[in-house]
C-alpha cells in the first residue's frame, strides 16, 4: 500500500517535489502559518551564469502569524514579467521551452491574488505536462504531528536552504542547456526538466524514486 505523502505548497516545485507523486497518496497543506525562505514561494532554476531563484513577492505582514491559503501576492506585477523574461533567457535554447511555455504562461498572466491558488494552478499544469496521473488533495487542517508509518511528511524536508534525508529519492542527472559550463545541477525546479528532456521527464522522474523502497 502507497504511502500518504504530505507537502507543503510550492512554486514550481523541484523534481525531488514531484516524484512524490509517484511514490504516495499527496496532501498539499493548506491552513499551515507561512514560511518564509522556501519553496512555498520560490523555485531554483539554471541560467547563463548559475543557479537562480526566482520569488514570487508575497504582501508584507505578520508571515508567522497567516494561514498559507491567506498569503497574498504583490500585485506590483512587474516580477512577472521578471520570471518569465528570466525563464526565456535560460531555457529559449532548450529543446522543449517554445512548447511548454505556451502552456504555464497563462496562468501567470491571470493576475491571480493568493500564492496558494497560482501554486495550485501551476501544479497542475505541470501535472498534464509531464503526464502524471495521480491528483491531490488539501488537508483542511493543520498536522502539527503525524503518525510515523501512516503519513510522510515532507512540509520541511524538501527545502531550498539545505538537503535533508530522503529514502524516497534519488537524483538523476538528465540534459541541462548549459552543461557545457556546469556539472549536472541536481533537484532544480520541475520546469528545468520539462523544457529539457519533455516527454521523457516521466521517465526520468521515475528513475529517481530509490531502488530499495520500489
């Protein structure tokens, strides 16, 4: 029986994100309080000269104290523009961004007023891009703790500021656009594997589920 998997919300998550989808039943968090400096509204990509990360701008406030599904986005819309600009810059010489940009940019032009909600729409995007089946659900409450063996939680483990344990995943490196300048860059945000290897990003994500727990 496949584990429950229980995740934060995340911009453009990171593949180590997305393989949970392969390995579990997924619950997304939704009435956790924000936190800051993490995926929930970041993502890491690579351009021309390294890693970069792009944030989506939340309004000011007392982060510690508002629900995640409260958390509104800047309407200042100019890092939009940012994104995407930063997106094309790194990935126009990519095999696939022409084809899968048409289909994210939508969603960023929405002008959408919660994280949570352009999070969600993204994920699911992203998840008829790469041709996962397995859907999602939110937890309507928050687990301040779990029951080990019952629920996985990865809320903190997948994390942008540090690499913690996961029996559940391992990297696998695939086609990077500048790869002629960089080792491989391991666990980038899922769109660096969709505009490089396309189809194959299925593939490819479920080669990083561990050998040990298929």
């Amino acid at each position: 029986m496949k584990p429950v998997i229980l995740l934060s919300t995340a911009y453009l998550p990171p593949v180590q994100y997305l393989s949970k989808f392969l390995s579990g039943s997924i619950l997304i968090e939704n009435d956790e309080n924000y936190i800051k400096q993490t995926y929930r509204n970041r993502c890491i990509i690579a351009g021309p000269n390294g890693l970069q990360t792009l944030v989506v701008p939340v309004k000011r406030g007392s982060f510690h104290k508002t629900h995640i599904r409260d958390i509104e986005i800047e309407q200042d819309l100019s890092w939009i523009n940012n994104h995407l600009t930063t997106l094309r810059t790194a990935y126009q010489h990519s095999p696939f961004y022409e084809y899968y940009i048409d289909y994210l940019r939508p969603a960023f032009t929405e002008k959408t007023r919660f994280l949570l909600d352009l999070n969600t729409h993204l994920l699911e995007i992203i998840l008829q891009l790469t041709g996962i089946s397995a859907r999602f659900s939110f937890t309507g409450k928050y687990y301040a703790t779990v029951t080990k063996g019952e629920i996985w939680d990865y809320r903190e483990t997948i994390h942008p500021k540090k690499v913690l344990d996961d029996p559940l995943f391992e990297p696998v490196p695939y086609h990077q656009v500048f790869d002629d300048r960089y080792p491989f860059q391991p666990n980038l945000s899922i769109i660096d594997l969709l505009f490089n290897e396309g189809p194959e990003s299925l593939s490819i994500l479920r080669k990083t589920k561990n050998k040990s727990l298929r």
